[in-house]
C-alpha cells in the first residue's frame, strides 16, 4: 500500500506531501520524506553510483526503513516525488512499470498547467 | 594509512584488550592501603601500563619480535565475574544524566546554526561524553566466559606482613571459594600463573619482619615469584606523593611482573598451545578427522548456546591460543588460531563463541590493516549473528557494533558508520538515545554532510530521551535540529521541534526560553485546528507560569498585514470621513482641477516651507496641529481558526524634536499621542502615550483596525510602530520602519525617491481652521426619480472664520446646489406651481452647467464656532450605484498673524471633501409615444406607458407637464376610468393618452399669458385640488436641464415631459414618513422629427345639398399646409380624378396609404360622424359604388388646377384652394390627390432623421352630397 506521496520542489521544499493512512502520523511520514532527500541528493550527486539507472529520472528504491520503502523520481526541474509504500517485497521494476509514480508526475504537471 | 595501533580503535583494543591479573589479598594490604585513601588496586593500576616495556618476544614462530606498549589489567578476584545487568544500567545512566547535567546548553545561547557546525571541528561538535560512555558500555561486557582475553594470565597473591602466618594465608588466599566462577566451573584452567607479594606498611615499624617472612616465602613459594613491597613510608600519612620513594617500588615492581613472569608465561603457553594445535588440528588428516568427528557431534548437541567448552577442549585451547596471541601482537598467529576455530563453532552451532571470534577475527584484520573487507565482513557477520541471538546477548551485539563502527570511521566510512549505530538501538530506550545521536553526527561529520538525516536522528534521540525522562538530553538534541528545520518550509516538523523544545523547558521550569520556542510556532497556519489550539493553550500556559508579561519584536499572532498599513492624514486636503480618505487621490484632483487657484498657490507655500524647513524634512508629510492621523493597521489571525485570543492594538508613535527650525516659531515641545493628549514635558519618556483599542479575533478573521493620533502642538511626529498585547501577557511589537517593506501611503505625494521612513514622518504645523462637514438625512437606498431637499452643513470649529467658499459636486444630475432661499422652506410645498412668480432661473441654469462650481455668495463666510447650512437638491437620476464627490473650497482669514509668512498662509487654501454612496434601485419605467393627428395641424397623440418596476411600493401618479411653454397637455380621458385609485402598484402597467398641442408662439398674440397654457395635467381624482408642481423652476428645471444633458442630443422639435407620482410609504428610508415623498421622472426628446415636416388639412363644407338636376354640383374646399421644419419647402398639390372603375371605393388600405408605413400602428383622426353613420354611409357607398361602376362613370372630378405648387418659408402656413364638381348626390370620398415637397437643404445638418423629400397621399375627406327637393 502507497502511504505517501510528496512531491518536494528544487530548494528541497516541500509542495504537496498527502498521507494515505488513517493513523495520526503525518509527522512521521514529512520526516520520512524530509529524510529521503538525503539520499536525493546524493543520488544525483554521485551518478555512478546509481549503477545501471544512470541518466534515468526515475531514482528506484532510495532507502528501506523498517516499515516502509522510499521511492524516488527527479524531473528535470530537480522536482522530486517520493513514493513511501508499506509493500516490503515491492521491486523497482514495479513501482515504475505498474505506473504508480509516472501518473502523479501527470497530474503535477497538469497542475503547473504545462 | 595510519598505524592501526594509533587509531582511536586500535588504542581502545590495546587498552581493552589485554592480559588480565587476579588480585587476591588479605583485609590487613587493604587496610594499610586505604591509608592513601586508595584500594590496594587503584595503587598499583597507574604503574600497570608500559609505554616502553621493550621485552623481546618468541611466540609460535621462530622469529623474535620486541614488544614495547605493554598494558595489563589488574582486578580483585571478587569483580573478575559478568557485571550485574542491573547495577551496570544503573551505572551507565548515572554517565548519561550527569553528561545531560555537563553538556545542557546555557539557556540564552543561541541555537546552533549548521553552518557554524559544518565549519567547525568533529571534536569540537562531538560530545565528549560518548567516547566515555561507550568505553563504560563496552566493560559492562567483562569477564564472559567465552572470550579468554578477559581470563587472568596470572594471580597476585598478596598478604600484609602484619598478617599471622603469612606463609597460611597465602595458600588460604588461593583456596577461597572467592574465585572466579570460570575458574571453578571448568571454563578456564585453574593452574594460572602465580605471584606473591607481601606488602610491608613502614608505619608499623621496621621491616625486619617483612624480610623474615619474605624468606621463608622463598623457600615455600620459589624464589623468583615472590616480592616484598614496603609502603607509607612516612609516619603520620601527610607526606606529599611525589616524594614517596616506594612509588618506584611499585612500578619496578609491575614491570618486573610483566617482563619477568607475565610476557614469558604467556609465551610459554602460546608455544605449548601452539604445539598441540599443530599436532591435533593441523594438516589435511587432523582437519578430516575433525570434520568427521563434528559431524557425528551434530545430532547430539542442541543447546542454544552450543556444546559446553571446557579448558581442556581443544576449542578452547585454541582460543585461548588466539587471544594470547592477540595480547602479545603476534596478530597473525591470533586470526589463523581464530579462523581455524571459527569453523569448529559454525559446524557445532556455538553461535555465541562463533560471533565472539567472528569479532575477533575482525578486530585482529584491523591490526594487521589487511583485507579491509574481510574485516568489515567479520564485524557485521558477528554483529548480524548476535542480533540473531536475541536479547540476551544485545550487549554483546552492542560492544560489536560499537567496535565495527569505529573501524568504519577509522575508514571514513561514516554514512555507513551511521547505519550501525542505527542498528545498534535495542530494546533499551536511553542507549538507543545515545546511539541515535551519536548517528545523527556521523550524518553531519559526512561528505556531504547529510543534513536531513542529521536532523532525522536527532529529532529520534530526542523522542528516546524523551521516554527516558532525560529532558535536558531531549532539549539538547532538539535544539540542534532546529539547525536543520530552520529556514525550511517543512513547518509541521518544525513546528513540532520548537513546540516540544519550549514544553520540555517548560517543564523544567525554565519558562523564558520555553517561551522563546513557543512563539515560533504561534503563525502556524497550515497546522491541524487540534494542534493550532494545543500549541496556543500551552504558549499561553506557560506564559502565565512565567507571571511576566513579554514583548515580543515579532510576535506572529495576530498576523500584521504590513502591505494594509495606510496613514491618512490631511494637509491642505481635509476628510469628513475615512471613507472620503480612501478615495484615490486623482478623482478628488480632477474636481478641485478648477476649484483651487492655481497650483502655485499651493507649491509656493510649499516652497516657502522648505526654505523653513530643513532638507532632512522636506520629503516629510505635513500635518496639521490638532487633528488626527489615522492608521489602518490590519491584523489578520489567519492561523487559529476558531480559539479567540482577545487583546489590544495601540499605536506606538514617538516624535522628533528638531529644535533647530521650530525653536523660534513654536512652543519648544511637541507630543502626539492618541485622540487624547496627555502630557507635555521634556522627557521623551513621559510624552509617549498610549491609547489602546481593545478587540478580539475569531480565528481565521482579518479587521481593520484603526488608531488614531492628533497631534497638539508643531513639531514633528514620526510613526514608529504597533504594539499589541495578546491575552494581557505577551505584547506583540511591530516596527514599521525595520519592514523594507513599501509601505503605501494613502494620500502622500509620490516622490520619485520616496522612502518609507519618509511616509511615517510628520511636520505639525500651527492649527489651521478645519471645516467639517455633513449631509444630514442623505438616503443610502432610493428609488429612481427620487427628489428630496437636503441640507449641507459646514461647521467651523476653529477660532478664525473662512470665506470664499465654493463647492463643487462631481454629479450635478444627482445633486445640486440650491438658493439660498431655499434653506428653511417646506420641502414640495415650495416646488408647487405659484401664480405670478416670476420664472427665473432657467438661463442661469446653463452658466452653472457649463463649469459645475458652486459660487457661494460673497457675503457668506463660516465664522468661528459656528456653522454653515445650505440647501442642497438631491435627484435620484437613474438606477445604480452612485457615488458623489463633493468638495468645498474655503480661504482663511486672519490666521497665523503671528507668523512671518502669514500673506503666504492666506493663501493656503484647504478643501473640504465629501463622498457618499448612494443605491438608487430602480422604479417607474416611463416611456412616452407620439403620433401626429393626420387631420390636424400641430397636434399629437401621446401615449405613456409606466411600468412600476419596485417590487412592492405603490406610486401615487400626480402631474405630467412637459417642459417649456409652447406645448398644451391634455387628457383624452378622465384617468378615473383608466387608474380609478390614481395608484400605480408594484409590477402594474399604465398607459395613458394624452393630447398635445403645439402652441405656436407667432399665432398667439405678443400679451398671451403663458399660464393659460395647459403644460401641466393633473393626473389625480379630478376633486383634489392639490397644488401641481413646477416643473419650470428650480431644482425640477436644474434636474430637468442635467437629464436633457444626459440623455442625448437637443434639436428642435423634440417635447421633454416630467412625470411626477408620490409616494406615501416613508419605508424606503427613515425620512419624514408624514410627507410623501416626491418623484419626479424626466423623459426628454420624445422626438417628433420622423414625422413629416409638411402637415395640412382640408376644410369645406362635409355636407351639401344641390339640386342636380338644375346643375352640377361645385364645392370650393380650402387645404392648409403647415411647414413643421426649420427649412423653406416646396409644395407640390396634385388632384386626380378618380379611375372610372375603383375610384370611389371607400377602402380602408386606401384610406391610410396617405401616411408613412411606419406610422401605421399610430393614432388616427376617424372622422367626425358618429358610428351609426359611418354603417348607413357604408352601406350607402356599396350600393353607390355598385352602381357607379355599373355606369362606370366619375361621379366627381376636381375642377381648376390640377396641380398646385408652392413654396413654404420654415414654419409657414399657407392656404391652397381647391374646387370639384359632384354630378350626382352621394358620399364622396375627396382622398385622391396627393402633397409631393421638397425640403430646401439647410447650411447646418439637422440630423439624418429629418426628410429631405417626400410624398403623402391625401387623407380621406368625406363629403355627403344630397339632393335638394
């Protein structure tokens, strides 16, 4: 289950973060978005490291807590979207082919009326 | 690289790990010792660390090496057993409470800044008590009974030569059951190394005893392992320690244990070890047979903790082999015995030992800085294998990590380093606390720094020590990530961290600071409503804990919309009210455009000033003494969407005191305060005055509030700021200068350079008189055609009179000025029509017209202390919105007689501006039609259709008149029939015929009087008597003159009507409702233009009696032709006999083709028979007609000229005669002949509307011809 999606603008502020759970903890997922950006930035600032999805925007799995899992997506305006979901066993490939983050990535830029 | 040994690891191994000694002694050593005030241990501990011992060493190999740090450890038999579990908590919490004590930050120190972090040192940014606190956690690990480093090497036997039976109590010493348990329980070998020592205290007197006893342990013991140590040299104990010479003793002493008997033994037993190792375990058949052998082992055992190892088991010879040789550097041999050991564990399932070699096997890489990742791979397969392990072992898994994480840092590794202090975090809250932050640095000490997860941590540390009531700890780690959070826009956690920070303070009582954090958190508009009214109750609880009350330079709460700020003030301009403040300062110009002077009456005044008035001032504003400037100042309290915080706003205003250009003009001092002066003097202190304005906000709510301060006396006033106070505690204090904000000052002249502290600064100038000014009883909500009488009234308050008023209203169409005459007379009692009075005005009217300003008569003048009323007509002209501009213009006399440039003063001309805001709602809707009556001349049917349009007032309909005096009114029919109640109701039609007359000037004769005239119908019950109104004087003919302006163009010809209805329901507004009120309706150029210029009628006898058997019949007709338009025309009167066939049809088409087709649905003359008639003739003329055409022969023809053409001046009559001959009796209808003219072009254009040409048939005439008996 998808329990986040942020969407954090260039200067690492946030500009949308929506919590899908019912339980009171928003808190926790801002510091779990808040947290990723961490591993953003050095993703982007080491792009050698990130192995074979060099040059790609979408920045895979960015960090496993003990709940959750982070996903990542830059666009070229160095806009992130952080995925957070609770599925443990999730693989990249899925998070980027099932179409989970290109959609908001739409409706973000629908938003920005481009 | 660096040495490994020199690493902050490898120190802490060469510190940690070293061989062990058992100290055993009698009661009398301690006694002797604790003279010093030292343990018999904490005596000899200092000498037990060599730095450059410089002992050759043979391990295993062949090869000597020289060992030069040597360290060994030194323990009472009593505490060399696991540390209880407890005690040690116990202790290490006492390290963190007293490090929360040591290391909480000064409450006014500034919050740390990440950059200043970032720039610093790690030594200077890590606390120092973690290296200590984790030394303390790793010894809580002493003395497992799994790793043999922390087994004794050797056992120091030591009795006091006080003791009886020196030689007894040595054995007894050994024999205790205080040993260790490992040593009775199997798991090391008891045969260790001993030492005697016999410890000889001087104070007890010569040591000839000593010595005695010392040989007769010789002789028991052995010769090489016993020493004698004398201590407490001098008698009474004060001898200072560096001059006690037994300290040498001590420390050849150690040394010699460790060179002589410690570093030999172990080598020995590295050697021995070695030896039986290689004998059963090396080589390819001893491994097999070991595989083999475990295998079978398998099944048997399956205990957690794996088998049980005895000292005697081969497992735990070759640890032991591992660890001595670890001890005594030989690291090579230590990982190949750890390694080859590690296996035997893995395959007996020994997790616990496996993992302590594993860590070994790490730990000993590192010291031979080989295979980086093997060692790592090591570390994290022990730490993995003990987290395995569960609970019971945390500890050890802690000790591992701690280590691992130390090799990483010692790599540079410290991201990773990081992770495993996260990992680290067990079940205990306060050494998660401790580990989290200790990770929380190693994200800031990395390259990049990563700040993110710094704060992370931190905020995580925080929350443990939060649990663990280690507030101070809590607040400490808070604190630094507010570095992270500062700045950020991620406010809900930001918002938490500065509101957990000023609670924690809070309750350890430091409320100040708790209040510092608190404020940060009051503007917290995108919080939840629940945490928005949490974060306000604890603010406020806890500053009224405080019991003082705060001023806060940017108290968030309410929000200050500085853009709002706006200060009204008035100079030459003056305000009746706010709302003729905020009016844009163009709209008032382009009034006064021609109202003031000129403008150099105002810039030489200005001029003349800033000659006065030196440069620093001359961007200021200018105020007048004595009256008020306002502020708007608007507090938004957008955050708390329902808690109501209730408190006050006032204005914090200072002045400036310039001595340097008021000291000669003015009193020396100036105070501005609000609406109520309050203090003069010389203190600064004592002149500032509040006046405060209380009222509370809802949350989400924005007002306006407004603050007013007059200043007394001249000076100069400067508007510093605003100070509120938010539930009588905290005082909120805004400066409007610190704000680089453009601050919009409503009415200041715009300067290029015009700085803010600029807008807020004020020069007072003398009292200048001030008119004040009202409309009293103006309506705010009307219905169109409303027209009431108002009065103005001027007041003048000050002590000199002004004079030269003139006024001038931005709509005349809705306001006008009336005669003076008219000041005090009954309201549509004075517009009623008065016989033999002069009309005047109407030509005056248009002067006022063409320039709108309202000359007051010379004689008028406002005196001082009184007032001014003047008449004022107020005509709603058409629905809407109406906003109406008044200024009044007046000139001062006699003021500032006492100043130097009191000709300039006379000059200085204020203006006095009033606006209104009026909402006319619609009423009547009235139309008006006219056609002409097409058989007489200059005479015209009007019909007006009034529609009621108000959706429940009822309109008495009272007059209509038209305007001017050449036009007769006249009802066709009494309006009893068509609107018997004469009461026009809501939504109802009306439509009502009228006949209109045209009363040409030049027919009447020159003494006519124009009262004769009919212009005005009253269109009430015919029995009332009631006064009609007039419509020719003022204000109906002002009004009427404006709505002519309006509503288009004015050409000749065109008929304007005024219709006026009252109404008696005073509900619209509360004027007077006894009095009806009065409406008057101005429809002008009801045009008559499209109609033809050239009208006629035919006169002639209609009925005849001939005899035609005598003769034919002529009858002599006289046509009148009437020339309507301002041009000469040309006639042209034709007459043509009827066709044999159809002539004399009496057709109704035929019968009005004479007229335009456009004017067919207008209103026709039907002849002058009645109708009885008209239905014999018809049938007469059927039968006529029926029988003319069976004769088919005319019955008529016109005689004489057949065409007749003339000319006709503009608005000429002329008279065309004209003859037919009738040859037999009967209705003839003389329509056949036709009117062609031409209009002369005129110089100047009359419009389009006008013809210039045209044709019109004739209109029907009938003449009853009869025979004559």
């Amino acid at each position: 289950m998808i329990v986040c999606v942020a969407v954090v603008g260039h200067q690492n502020n946030p500009l949308y973060i929506q919590s899908f759970t019912d339980a009171d903890d928003a808190l926790k997922l801002h510091h779990i978005v808040h947290c990723s950006l961490d591993v953003v930035d050095e993703r982007v600032n080491n792009p050698k490291k990130s192995g074979p999805t060099l040059n790609e925007t979408f920045l895979g799995l960015l960090y496993p807590t003990e709940n959750y899992k982070v996903y990542g997506y830059l666009t070229n305006t160095k806009v992130k979207f952080i995925l957070v979901t609770t599925d443990l066993d999730v693989r990249d490939a899925d998070v980027r082919n099932v179409s989970i983050i290109v959609p908001c990535i739409e409706l973000y830029y629908k938003s920005m009326n481009l | 690289m660096v040495d490994p040994a020199n690493t902050p690891l490898g120190k802490m191994l060469l510190e940690e790990i070293t061989p062990v000694v058992m100290v055993l002694c009698t009661p009398l050593v301690e006694e002797s010792c604790l003279k010093n005030g030292l343990s018999f241990v904490q005596m000899l501990s200092p000498f037990c660390d060599f730095t450059n011992i410089d002992v050759p060493v043979r391990t295993a190999s062949d090869q000597p090496y020289r060992l030069h740090k040597f360290k060994i450890r030194l323990f009472y038999a009593s505490d060399i057993r696991q540390p209880n579990l407890e005690v040690a908590k116990e202790r290490l919490k006492q390290v963190i409470t007293k490090a929360g004590e040591d290391d909480f930050p000064e409450i006014y120190s500034d919050l740390p800044q990440v950059n200043d972090l970032l720039s610093r040192h790690e030594s200077e940014i890590l606390p120092t008590w973690f290296q200590f606190f984790n030394k303390e956690l790793v010894r809580t690990l002493s003395f497992s009974d799994h790793e043999a480093f922390d087994h004794p090497v050797a056992c120091l036997l030591v009795v006091s030569s006080r003791d009886e039976e020196s030689i007894n109590r040595f054995i007894d010493l050994f024999n205790t059951n205080k040993l260790p348990s490992f040593l009775s329980d199997g798991a090391m070998d008891p045969k260790v190394l001993k030492h005697y020592l016999l410890v000889h205290d001087n104070q007890d007197g010569a040591s000839e005893k000593a010595t005695k006893i010392l040989t007769e342990m010789r002789s028991t013991f052995g010769p090489n392992d016993c020493q004698l140590l004398c201590i407490n040299s001098s008698q009474d104990g004060q001898t200072r320690h560096k001059d006690t010479p037994w300290s040498t003793f001590i420390k050849n002493l150690m040394q010699e244990l460790s060179s002589k008997h410690i570093i030999p033994y172990m080598e020995q037993k590295i050697r021995l070890l070695n030896q039986q190792v290689s004998s059963t375990r090396k080589g390819f058949r001893n491994q097999f047979k070991n595989l083999w052998w475990r295998k079978g082992k398998e099944d048997a055992l399956d205990t957690t903790n794996g088998p049980v190892y005895t000292f005697s088991s081969i497992e735990s010879q070759i640890r032991v082999l591992g660890d001595y040789a670890f001890m005594l550097r030989d690291y090579e041999l230590a990982v190949s015995s750890y390694r080859l050991i590690s296996t035997d564990y893995k395959l007996d399932k020994a997790w616990k030992r496996y993992a302590g070699v594993q860590e070994m096997i790490g730990l000993t890489y590192f010291m031979l800085d080989q295979s980086r990742k093997e060692a790592e791979y090591c570390m994290e397969n022990a730490f993995n294998t003990y987290l395995k392990l569960g609970s019971a072992v945390q500890q050890n898994a802690t000790r591992c990590g701690l280590w691992w994480i130390e090799m990483l840092k010692t790599r540079n590794q410290i991201k990773e380093a990081a992770t495993v202090y996260f990992r680290i975090c067990g079940e205990d809250l306060l050494h998660s606390a401790v580990m989290l932050e200790q990770a929380s640095f190693c994200y800031l000490l990395s390259k990049p720094p990563m700040l993110h997860k710094y704060g992370f941590h931190l905020v995580l540390s925080g929350d443990h020590y939060k649990k663990c009531d280690q507030i101070k700890h809590a607040i400490r780690t808070y604190r630094n990530a507010v570095s992270v959070y500062r700045g950020t826009t991620w406010n809900l956690i930001k918002d938490r961290v500065h509101f957990h920070i000023g609670q924690w303070y809070a309750s350890l009582g430091m409320y100040d600071v708790a209040v510092t954090h608190m404020l940060e958190i009051l503007a917290s508009s995108h919080q939840s409503k629940t945490s928005q009214e949490l974060f306000l109750r604890d603010f406020l609880h806890i500053v009224q804990k405080t019991g003082k009350t705060f001023e806060v330079l940017k108290l968030q709460l309410p929000v200050i919309n500085i853009s709002s700020l706006k200060v009204i003030f008035e100079d030459h301009r003056t305000y009746a009210s706010p709302a003729a403040a905020s009016i844009k300062e163009g709209v008032w110009r382009s009034l006064e455009e021609d109202m003031i002077p000129s403008l150099s009456a105002k810039s030489n005044w200005l001029d003349v000033q800033s000659k006065l008035i030196p440069r620093k001032y001359k961007e200021s504003n200018i105020c007048v003494a004595g009256e008020a400037n306002s502020s708007n100042v608007e507090p938004q309290n957008d955050e708390y969407k329902t808690s109501t915080s209730t408190g006050y706003v006032w204005l914090l205003s200072t002045y400036m005191y310039n001595a340097y250009i008021y000291i000669c003009l003015y009193v020396l001092m100036c105070v501005y305060v609000f609406t109520i002066i309050l203090s003069f003097g010389r203190d600064i202190n004592s002149s500032l005055v509040l006046l405060e304005v209380d009222f509370s906000l809802e949350g989400g709510e924005t007002i306006l509030v407004q603050l007013t301060v007059t200043p007394r006396v001249e000076g100069v006033l400067t508007i510093v700021g605003v100070k509120w106070k938010l539930s009588s505690s905290v005082v909120g204090l805004h400066n409007f200068e610190s704000n680089s904000v453009n601050k919009r000052i409503a009415k200041g002249r715009r300067k290029p350079k015009h700085s803010p502290s600029a807008d807020l600064k004020f020069i007072v100038i003398k009292s200048l008189p001030r008119l004040q000014g009202f409309i009293p009883s103006l309506p705010e909500k009307t219905y169109a055609g409303d027209l009431r009488h108002l009065v103005l009234e001027l007041n003048n308050q000050s002590k000199f009179p002004v004079k030269n008023l003139k006024m001038k209203i931005s709509n005349p169409r809705f306001l006008n000025a009336g005669n003076q005459s008219y000041l005090n007379v009954e309201f549509s009692a004075c517009l009623e029509k008065k016989l033999n009075v002069e009309q005047s005005g109407g030509h005056a009217n248009a002067k006022k017209m063409l320039q709108n300003v309202f000359h007051f008569p010379e004689d008028i003048s406002v005196q001082e202390e009184t007032s001014l009323s003047w008449p004022l007509w107020f005509h709603a002209a058409v629905p809407g919105n109406i906003s109406l501009y008044i200024t009044v213009y007046y000139e001062m006399e006699n003021v500032s007689s006492i100043m130097k440039f009191r000709t300039l003063r006379m000059h200085y001309n204020l203006n006095f501006a009033l606006t209104f805001a009026i909402y006319v709602l619609p009423s009547l809707d009235v139309s008006f039609e006219l056609s002409p009556c097409p058989s007489r001349l200059e005479e015209f049917l009007l019909r007006m259709d009034v529609v009621n349009k108000t959706s429940s007032e009822c309109f008495q309909i009272h007059q209509l008149s038209s305007v001017g005096q050449q036009w007769d009114v006249s009802l066709l029919q009494p309006v009893d029939s068509i609107l018997p109640s004469q009461s026009l109701f809501a939504g109802q039609v009306l439509s009502c015929f009228f006949m209109l007359k045209y009363h040409r000037k030049s027919s009447t004769s020159e003494d006519s009087n124009p009262l004769f005239l009919q212009s005005d119908v009253r269109l009430g019950p015919p029995g009332n008597s009631e006064a009609l109104f007039d419509v020719c004087s003022s204000p109906l003919a002002d009004f009427h003159d404006y709505e002519r302006l309006y509503q288009g163009m004015s050409c000749q010809g065109n008929v304007d009507f005024v219709f006026i209805t009252q109404l008696w329901r005073g509900n619209i507004d509360s004027g007077a409702p006894h009095r009806p009120l009065l409406f008057s309706h101005h429809v002008c150029h009801s045009s008559l233009s499209s109609f033809s210029p050239i009208s006629w009628s035919v006169d002639g006898p209609r009925t005849i009696q001939h005899n035609f058997s005598a003769s034919p019949c002529g009858v002599n007709l006289k046509m009148t032709i009437n020339n309507s338009s301002d041009a000469a025309s040309s006639v042209h009167v034709k007459t043509f006999d009827p066709p044999s066939s159809n002539s004399q049809s009496i057709d109704a088409t035929a019968s009005q083709s004479g007229l335009p087709l456009e004017n067919q649905a207008g209103w026709f003359s039907i002849p002058a028979v009645n109708d009885t008639k008209v239905i014999t003739t018809d049938a007469l003329a059927k039968r006529i007609t029926k029988s003319v055409s069976l004769e088919s022969a005319p019955q008529f023809i016109w005689t004489g000229s057949s065409s007749t053409k003339l000319k006709l001046q503009p608005r000429a009559t002329a008279e065309v005669p004209l003859q037919i001959c009738v040859f037999a009796p009967g209705i003839y209808d003389l329509s056949n002949y036709a009117l062609n003219w031409n209009l002369a072009p005129i110089e100047e254009s009359q419009g389009e509307a006008n013809k210039s040409s045209g044709e019109c048939q004739g209109y029907p005439y009938y003449l009853t011809v009869l025979q004559s008996t």
